[in-house]
C-alpha cells in the first residue's frame, strides 16, 4: 500500500493531502478553480492568432469579425456576407453565441464591433473583452462539467482523487493553449460534449442527446464524437429490449431532431428563403473544396504525403472519398463495438439507468475522434482536442484497482503532451512560445509525470511498435517514450539552429509530423484494444445486475 | 555584491533531511543552484518550481516604467564611466539608488549586452523589445533566489520547520513581491533576501555578521533606513553592552569598522572623486510632496482625506451663504469658512505630485512627518533596549518600518513590504499576531492593487491574492487557537470580520466605478492610437513624475476609486499598527 502512494505521488496530491491535513479541504475545490482561471488568464496575456499581422490577421480576428457581423446583419445575411474575408463558417450556436458576446461588447464600446470600420481592431480594452468572453464562457460551460464529471464518473474513489482529478484536467495545457492563447471557443463544444457524456451517466439520454446535438452545432468538429455518442444510445436502445427500446428510439429521433432544428430555424422558410440560405449554411460549415489538408497536421494523410504525393497523384474528389471511406471505416470499429456490447450486457434494464457500456463510451469517443484526426479531410492541427478530451478524462483515474498495472495514465499524459508538441508551429507564430514550453512542463510536473521513470511492462511491448518510427535515433534508443520526446527535443534545437536544406525546405516541420502521427497512430491501435478489453470486463461482469459502483453516491 | 551568495553557502546546517535524489533535473533547479541547495525538500522544490513557472509565465504583463528605468541604469552602468553614472540626464530616469545597486546593475549589464547590445544603449530610450524584458524579467527571478535561500535557512534552523516552511512559502510567494517586482518591475525580492537574511544572522546570534548585511542592504536601496533605527539600537544593545550594561569597546570597533568598510567600499570611488554632494542630491530629493501620486494607505491619508471631507463640507456651506446673502454678514463666515486655503482647494487635484496642501487642516511640512515618525519609533526602541531579544528585535524592526510607513514624508505604496515581510516572521506567534498579520496583510496588499491599473492585470492581482489568502491563512491559522475572548475582544473580532468583508464591497466598487469611467471615456485604442495608448500608461503612477491624472478631464472621477482604496486601506493598515504597538509594548 505505501509503494502505491510513492509510486503515485505528485506535487498536486501532496498539495491536496497538505490541504486536507491543515483542515483547509472544503478549499480544495475553490483553489484549484481560481488556480484554473487564473492560469487561463495568465496564458492570456500572451500574444493570440494573427495580432497586428494586418490584413487578414487570424482567428481572433475571425471570431471578432463574426460578432460584428451578427451584430449588424439579419441572420439571413450571415453566411453569405463578405466570405473571402473571414466569411462565417462555423454552426448556428457559433453564431448565436457571437451575436451575444458582440452586442455586450458594443454596449461598453461601439467602436470594438462597428461594421465594417472594426476590421483589425486590436485595443489593450477590445483584447481583453474578448479574452474575457472566453474565459467567461470556459467557466460558465467546461469548467463546472469537469468538476461535475470528476465528482460523479470517480464517485467510488477518494474525495483526494477527485481533486486530482480535477487538478489534472483542468489544467490540461492543450486546451489553454490554443483558447486562452490561440483564440478559440472549443471549450464551449467540449463542454457540451462533457455534458452529454454527464447526462447519460444519469440515465437522462434525451438531454445528453440534445447537449450533443448543441455541441455539434456549436463547433462541427463534435462530429469526431458521433459515431461513438451515436454507438451508446442506439447500443442502450437494443440494452433496453424491444418495447422500451423502441420508445428510448423514437425519443432520440424527436429531441435530436427538434434541437437541430430549432437552431436552424431562421435559416428556415418563414424566416429565410428555402433551399438557397439553408444550403450556404451547410456548403459554409462543410468546406469540401478546401484540399485534404491545409499546413501541417499530424495525421495520416500528411505524414504519407511526402512519400506518397497524395495530391499530385489523386483528384480532390478521389481523395475526398478516399479519406471518407477511410473515416468512416477506422470511425465505425468503436461503434460497433459499442453496439456489440450493449447487445451483449445484462444488467438493471432501465431507462433511468446508465447502461453498462457507459464505461466504454470514453475509449469510444477517443477512437472514434482518433479515426477522425488521423484519416478525414481538412483537419487542423487544433482538431487533436478532440481525441485528446476523452483521452484526459480517463488520466483522472490514476491509482484505482482498475488501473493497477495498467498503461492509461502514462499513454494519456504521452499523447496529451504530443498533442502540445505538435502544435508548436501554430503557437510560435501566435506569440506563444513561451507557455509553449512552460505550461506543459508545469502540467507535467505538477501531475508528477517523468518520463525518465515511468516503469511498467508495456515500454517492451510499445517498443517493438515504436521500432516503425523512420527514426535510427529510436532504434538505438532504449525506450520509446524518452525517445519521442528526444525528437521533438531534437527537433527544436534543430530547427533553432539548422537551416533546413533548400530542397526540403519544410523538413524539420515534416519530420515533427511524422514523430507525432507515429505517436498518435499508435495510441489509437492502444485505444482500441483498451475498447476491446474494457468491453471484455463488462461483458463478463454485466451478466449480473450491475455493480453497486455503478451507482452514483449522489443517488 | 558578490559576497552574499558566497557566505550564504558558507553557513549551511549539516546532517539536515535530504530530498530525494534523481530529481534535480528539473530547468528550475539548475536556477536554484546559485543558492546551492543540494537539501531542497521536496514541497520546497513545488514552491519553486510553482513561483518560477508563474513569474516565467508573467513575463508578457504589464511593466510599468520602472522597468525603463533599470534598463537606464542597465546602459548608463555599462557604457559610462563610473564617475558619470550619478551625472547622467540622457534618461528622465536619473540613477537615483546608493553605489551597490549600481554595481549590481553593472554587473548585470555584462550579459545583457551579449543577448542584446540594444539594452545597453544610453540613447536607446524605452526599449522594450522581447529580449531586453525576457532579460531583465529573468535578473528579477534569478536575484530573488537570495530570498529563497534566506527563507529556506529559516526553515532549516527552526524549532517548528513546518509552521516556519509556511512562512517562508508564503513570503516566496507573497502577492506583494508578484505585484510589485514581477509585474510593475523592481528588484525587492533580491534586498527583502538580504534584509531576511540579516535577520537570521541576528536570530542565530550572529550580530556582527547581521550588522554587516544591513549595512550592505542599505547601499543597495536607502529605503531601509526606516528601520535603521531598530538595527541601531538592538545592536548597540546587545552586541556593544554585555547584558548587566557595561560596554564592550571591542565589540564595538568590530562592529563600528565593519559598517564602516561596507561604506567605504561603496561610497569610496565617489568619495575619492569629490562626487558625494552630488550622489546625496540623487538619493535625496527633497522636492516631493507629503503624499506620493497614490496616497500610500497611511495615517497622512487619513488626514488628507479628512481634509477634504471638511472642505466638502465647507465648500457647501459658503454655496449656502451665498444663495442667502443676508446671512453673509452673520459671525460664522468670519470665524470660520474665511480659512479655507485656496491653493488648498486647488491642490484637490489631489495627488498630483507636488505639495499637498490641505485647505481646512494646518498644513503638514517634512520636519513634522520626521518628529512624529522618531516620537513613535523611540517608544519602540526604549522597549528594545529594555528587552534587546530576537522576538523583541523583529517587532520593533517591524514597527521602525511601519512607523516610517504610517509618518513618512512621500511615502511610496510599495513600502508596505517593509512592513509586511518581517511582519510575516511573527505571524503564527499566536492568535493576536495572526490576527494583526491578516489585518496588515490584506490591508496591505489591497493597498498595492492600484500600482497595477490595467485591465488586464485585475484578475492577475485580484484573483492571485484572493488564492494566496484562501492558502495560506489555514496554514498559519491551525497553529495560533483562539483564545476565550473577552466581551469586548469579542465585539473588536466582529469588527474587524465586518472590515474584512467590506474588502470584497470595497473591489466591487472599485472595480464598477473604474470601468463606469472607463466606459464614459473615449478608448484610446482604436489601432491607429496604440502607440499613444501605450505611452499614455507608461507614464502612469509612477514614482517620480506622473500620475494618472494628468490623463484626461475625468481626472478628479479617476482619482476617486484611488482613494477610496487608499483610505480604506488606512484604516487597516492604521488598526493593525496600533495592535502591533500595543502586543509589543504589554510583552514582557
């Protein structure tokens, strides 16, 4: 017992014990938050995506330029007004969400949101009004649901692991970075997403379905986690039985539906001319003609393209159905898996109840958005939040018996921090390199990660995998993990130093692609056999009614 | 400047806990290694590594022109001769610090001409360029390991290490020094390391040694004669005299030769060539009004502030009078409103640097601040020579600052430190002292909360001390019980609670009054304007010059959040002095 505690111990657990120890542990809570907002904030002051890099600057001026635009057009307009420069291209709550935020910020100052004058305007009182409406919304949405989530998916564990728990993902650096940094709302559409996965926890799968539904049309990138969201509830569908599976059904069907569509509604008829306005809406948030991908992601399409020339030897069309039937292939194994458990359970079958493959529904979400990352079409560097917020959820289980021996934690961490590495040439072109480096490492450091001692028996099995990474250093090298952060380590000397040689002038940029998609590719095989044995444990045990940890305290 | 590193690492208790090893490795503990601290436990090493991580991370705030100012220094240091460092005007920003601070800023302009040979540039005014602040924010982090390593032998000679690792986290991380040296920019955290350092010497016995150090303290910043008084006297006591009082000649020489070296080799090279007359006319200027741009929350706030209540007050009655003419014949104009100074009511611009003059109230001048300030500090000191002890020589080293403090003339808000660091060493002594170290604290630090005026820092100092507070409190606080209080213990605890909340009111209003105005007021930040905004705050609350009302029209609006914040901090930092002067005074 005491080896476990040495072997589990970190900076933010001795702060939590300390707390706990001086009688200050109702603190905890209020302290890590403040610490997260705070934290935020701090990144904030850093320099965000496209400042004073006129004309066209960068997403900040994007999402300032959509508050302005809602603000002054009738929503009609909205998806058709002015589209080369920053024409809106995200979903309606997007929308909605900046037509708010606009409307505030023009009552403190007019000039902030003025049409068409506003273009560019980056004032020490405008940056921190929309800095301010991130974090504002990052607290009103993501924040509470990751509290929730730690008190309710750990509720069987310690109150000190679910305060570490919290500490561990809210502090995520990927997320902070590229919000607080870059400038983006995904909080709000991770958020949403965290909720759906709350309420079906609480056996409410019509408000988690319609949570999921206003993710989705917050940000589309929540598509990542439909085929596994989907997978659940057609899975609790069958758990159920024919009678009030086919009610649970129906019930999806309306509430999805009538969510959808209640956020459409004025690009709908008597609103909006038919076909024509709905049409845009959906041409703008589906952007085909975009190319496969743009800069330099880490998936697998860019990594190959060096070697395999995709675009040159490929159609845009070929290639966008190529990267659909392989997304939609690599998407569908943790659906059906899903299915196939859900099928296979046993269990209280109630509606109220969450069914037993709510467990898989992480592993499921991360395969899935995994899938999406690696092999679908126009993906951003940015989209690896996707893979990486289930990913995390699971980090906060840390030292359960169920985890006893088991690689979650340190594959987390891992892709976690790849997540970060690769996006470097995003954040040091936004005046981020800084928190670049000190944020993760803090992160890190506070969680009690190192990777020079991390021990357990799957380095070997990891490493006769890792052996596939083009890199002689790897193979040399012992143990995979420090040799992927040795890379990138590499890489940055390198890239600091060395000029590239003028043939392959992006080489370093390519040969950081590489190290993480050869990361990322591998903990998606990693997660899908984690799916398989998950579902193997609740195939065996959920033959009986479900176990009593299933059931929240809080009940 | 560099003997205090070298004797630091010189006296280091042995046979203490070891951390575990293998886990040097990490950035920041390669940093830690100018502090040579091969014992750092390892909550030590979180502290350190937390408090790094969120200075590093701070680098991008706001720097107000101090930091222009030690960039100044960085290139006049570094491209004059030394005999025209305290000649130099190129800069408004004068060197205006004694000999070992520019040493120390000579030093330091070696390795900031080889990053950037910008910073040393005389000519090259207001650089700020990424480099010259990720430089000299890095001398700030790196010169406060002196603090660090003072702090760390507190705990490691302590009779309670972990009461005394609480204390010392807390001071590493005390809002006071993020505000005033990471964010504003200065270099406290380095003199505080000195000053606690000293004060360790003393607490070990070590008087000359502790002698030494404050003498090197003071040519580092002249502030600290505030508390030279309690030096003076604690050593003459208790190094000089032998405890039955007879005098100790050698002692004495020993300790009267050692002071006098330290000046020597400081004040030595400008003493040889003539230039003493000069230096003293740059470390004391005596131009400068009783009340700093911000009125720094002491007893003259008080009185300022009374002042003017009363002219609202009398400014009202004369409007009266003269609506009603007939009554202008009456006795009471005569007697009374016919006192009104009238450059008392145009000094209601009220903080511009200058002289305050008050219009109702007699005017207040330098030597009455310097009677009042020695009247007090000498009751203080008479307790100390009466009982020359470590307890006793820590509270009244904490009163001689807070004295200075309360009474200066043209004290800076950031002189709180003075008070709030040695204060720290007494926190946990018991209930009362916990209480006075809350009161000061919070009174304090509130009080330092408008050095930093740019929105985007509020959340920074707001939520940065709020968390501090929310930490730091139960840690001391599980160690000094309350005491059965007594019915009008009772009703003073309840009023303080109340004052305690009404900080949380006094933000709020603060806060919706600042942005109210900032709301009325056209943004200056339009893109073509950015330039001018930036120079605009720049210029604000500093030091020497500016203030934020010279700003726009709105000015005496502006000047209102000001001084509510200062007045209710007054009223805290003015309670807990008298508490600290009565638990010192009753102590036997």
């Amino acid at each position: 017992m005491r080896e476990r505690e040495e072997r589990f111990t970190s900076p933010a657990r001795n702060w939590v014990r300390w707390m706990q120890r001086i009688g200050a542990g109702d603190r905890v809570t209020y302290v890590t938050l403040g610490s997260a907002a705070l934290v935020r904030w701090m990144v904030a002051l850093g320099g965000y995506s496209g400042q004073a890099d006129a004309p066209m600057h960068g997403d900040y001026e994007a999402q300032r330029h959509w508050m302005e635009l809602t603000l002054h057009l009738p929503p009609t307009k909205w998806y058709f007004y002015d589209l080369p420069y920053w024409g809106l291209d995200y979903p309606p709550i997007t929308a909605y969400v900046s037509w708010v935020c606009g409307w505030i910020g023009s009552q403190i100052n007019k000039d902030w949101f003025a049409l068409e004058k506003s273009r560019g305007y980056e004032s020490d009182s405008s940056r921190v009004f929309m800095r301010a409406t991130v974090l504002a919304l990052d607290l009103a949405i993501y924040v509470p649901c990751i509290v929730l989530f730690c008190r309710r998916w750990f509720a069987y564990r310690s109150r000190r692991t679910q305060e570490l728990a919290t500490i561990t993902l809210l502090l995520q650096p990927a997320l902070i970075l590229i919000d607080h940094g870059h400038f983006q709302y995904n909080n709000v559409m991770l958020g949403l997403s965290l909720y759906a996965i709350l309420c079906f926890r609480e056996g409410k799968d019509l408000l988690g379905a319609a949570a999921f539904v206003c993710s989705m049309t917050f940000k589309q990138m929540a598509l990542y986690y439909a085929p596994a969201v989907f997978g659940y509830l057609l899975g609790k569908c069958f758990w159920l039985g024919w009678r009030e599976g086919r009610t649970l059904f129906l019930g999806l069907a309306v509430v999805s539906t009538l969510t959808l569509l209640s956020t459409l509604i004025p690009f709908l008829p008597p609103f909006a001319p038919f076909p024509e306005t709905l049409l845009q809406v959906v041409h703008r948030i589906f952007p085909v003609a975009r190319g496969l991908f743009e800069d330099k992601v880490s998936n697998f399409w860019c990594a190959s393209d060096p070697i395999i020339h995709w675009r040159r030897r490929l159609s845009n069309e070929m290639l966008v159905r190529f990267s659909g039937i392989g997304t939609v292939g690599a998407a569908a194994l943790p659906m059906l898996h899903l299915l196939r458990v859900s099928w296979g359970a046993g269990g209280r079958q109630q509606r109220n109840v969450a069914s037993p493959a709510l467990r898989l529904l992480p592993w499921a979400m991360f395969n899935s958005a995994m899938a999406f990352f690696l092999f679908s079409f126009q993906v951003h560097e940015k989209s690896i939040l996707l893979p990486l917020m289930p990913l995390t959820l699971l980090l906060g289980d840390r030292g359960s018996e169920a985890d006893d021996g088991d690689d979650t934690w340190e594959w987390g961490v891992l892709v976690n921090n790849m997540g970060v590495l690769t996006m470097w040439p995003l954040l040091s072109k936004d005046g981020q390199a800084l928190n670049y480096f000190v944020l993760p490492l803090f992160w890190n450091y506070l969680i009690g990660y190192n990777p020079l001692r991390l021990s357990s028996g799957w380095f070997l099995r990891f490493l006769t995998l890792v052996c596939a990474v083009p890199c002689t250093y790897a193979m040399t090298h012992a143990d995979p993990v420090q040799s992927s952060y040795t890379l990138i380590a590499i890489l940055h000397i390198m890239e600091a130093t060395v000029p590239p040689p003028q043939r392959y002038p992006d080489l370093w940029v390519v040969a950081r692609v590489a190290v993480g998609c050869g990361v990322f590719g591998l903990a998606w095989l990693w997660g899908l056999r984690k799916q398989l044995e998950v579902g193997w444990g609740i195939g065996t045990f959920h033959a009986a009614p479900a176990p009593p940890r299933l059931q929240s305290k809080t009940k | 400047m560099s003997s205090p590193p070298s004797t630091l690492s010189r006296r280091r208790p042995s046979g203490l806990p070891s951390a575990p090893s293998g886990l040097s490795k990490s950035v920041e503990i390669q940093e830690a290694r100018t502090s040579k601290e091969p014992w750092l436990t390892s909550e030590e090493r979180d502290v350190l590594v937390l408090s790094t991580v969120m200075k590093v991370v701070l680098f991008p705030a706001y720097h107000s022109t101090d930091f222009e100012v030690h960039r100044n220094w960085l290139a006049i240091t570094h491209s004059l001769p030394i005999s025209k460092w305290y000649f130099d005007t190129t800069s408004e920003w004068t060197l205006d610090y004694p000999p070992f601070f520019a040493y120390f800023e000579y030093l330091l302009s070696w390795p900031a001409a080889l990053i950037d040979p910008g910073i040393t540039t005389l000519n090259n005014l207001g650089y700020a360029a990424w480099s010259c602040v990720a430089y000299q924010r890095w001398t700030v982090i790196i010169s406060e390991l002196v603090m660090a390593a003072a702090l760390l032998r507190f705990v490691r000679s302590s009779s309670d290490p972990s009461l005394q690792r609480v204390i010392s986290a807390s001071l590493f991380l005390h809002p006071g020094f993020i505000i005033v040296d990471h964010i504003h920019f200065q270099y406290n955290g380095f003199m505080y390391g000195i000053l606690l350092w000293s004060i360790l010497a003393a607490r070990n016995g070590q008087l000359l040694k502790s002698g030494i150090l404050f003498a090197v303290l003071l040519n580092f910043k002249h502030i600290y004669m505030y508390i030279a008084p309690a030096y003076f006297v604690y050593l003459l006591r208790a190094y000089c005299f032998n405890p039955r009082g007879s005098f100790l000649i050698q002692n004495f020489i020993k300790l009267g030769a050692s002071v006098a070296g330290i000046f020597a080799v400081s004040l030595g090279p400008f003493l040889a060539m003539g230039q003493i007359p000069q230096l003293l006319s740059r470390l004391f200027p005596f131009t400068r009004g009783l009340n700093h741009a911000y009125w720094a929350a002491n007893a003259w706030a008080l009185v300022t502030a009374a002042d003017r209540v009363l002219l609202q007050c009398k400014s009202m009655q004369l409007v009266r009078l003269t609506l009603f003419p007939t009554l202008l014949i009456g006795a009471k104009l005569r007697g009374t409103s016919l006192t009104i100074n009238t450059s008392g009511v145009e000094s209601t611009s009220r903080g511009l640097v200058g002289d305050t003059h008050f219009a109702i109230l007699p005017n207040i001048e330098p030597r009455h601040t310097f009677i009042v300030t020695i009247l007090f500090q000498l009751i203080f000191l008479a307790k100390l020579w009466r009982k020359p002890d470590y307890k006793s020589f820590v509270h009244a080293l904490t009163l001689c600052g807070y004295c200075s403090f309360m009474f200066g003339w043209h004290v800076h808000e950031k002189a709180v430190l003075l008070i709030l660091v040695p204060l720290s060493l007494l926190a946990a002594d018991d209930y009362a002292h916990y209480r006075t170290f809350v009161m000061a604290s919070l009174a304090g630090i509130v009080g330092l909360f408008p050095l930093l005026f740019t929105p985007a820092e509020w959340f920074i100092k707001v939520g940065y001390s709020a968390i501090w507070f929310a930490v730091v409190l139960p840690g001391l606080a599980r160690r000094c019980p309350r005491p059965t209080p007594t019915w009008i213990g009772e009703i003073v605890h309840r009023l303080e609670g109340l004052y305690i909340y009404g900080f949380v009111a006094l933000q709020l209003a603060v806060t919706a009054f600042t942005a109210v105005l900032a709301w009325k007021s056209p943004d200056p930040g339009a893109p073509p304007e950015i330039p001018l905004n930036l120079t605009t705050s720049g210029n604000l609350l500093e030091a020497t010059t500016s203030s934020p009302l010279q700003r726009s029209s709105l000015s005496q609006m502006e000047f209102l959040p000001l001084m509510m914040t200062s007045v209710y901090c007054a009223v805290g930092i003015t309670w807990a002095f008298l508490r600290l002067s009565w638990l010192y005074i009753k102590s036997s």
